[in-house]
C-alpha cells in the first residue's frame, strides 16, 4: 500500500538520493537500533545522521514535504 506512494514520490523528487526497503523481521538490529516499532516506518538520514523517524502510512503531500526539508 504504502511503496508505490514512496517509489513514485522518490523518482519525482530524488534525483540524488537513494531509498530502501528493509524487512524488519529478518534485521532485528537494524529495527532495534532505530527503534522501528511500526510498519510502514519512514526513517530519513541527511549526512548520515537520522533526521526523522515517521510511522505509518504518509500521504504524497507529506512524503514530498519531508523530502523537501533536506533538499
């Protein structure tokens, strides 16, 4: 529900960016260390530090809004 929400959000707007999708039953270090308590969670990193940590499913407006933040 939420990826082709995400996926075409990133190839309006992120040209030099790069997204990932992370099962976080197989990486429970990963969810653990991020603290990733839902599904869908949007984590967003700028200069390798996590910035945001939104979860749930977000709206087109709200994706490119966040997007926006670190342009």
């Amino acid at each position: 529900m939420y990826t082709p929400i995400f996926t075409e959000v990133a190839k309006e707007n992120w040209a030099e960016s790069e997204s990932f999708k992370l099962d976080t039953e197989k990486n429970l270090l990963f969810s653990t260390k991020y603290n990733i308590r839902g599904i869908p969670t949007t984590l967003v990193f700028y200069k390798g530090k996590l910035v945001e940590n939104q979860s749930g499913v977000m709206q087109k407006q709200n994706i490119k809004a966040l997007i926006q933040k670190y342009l």
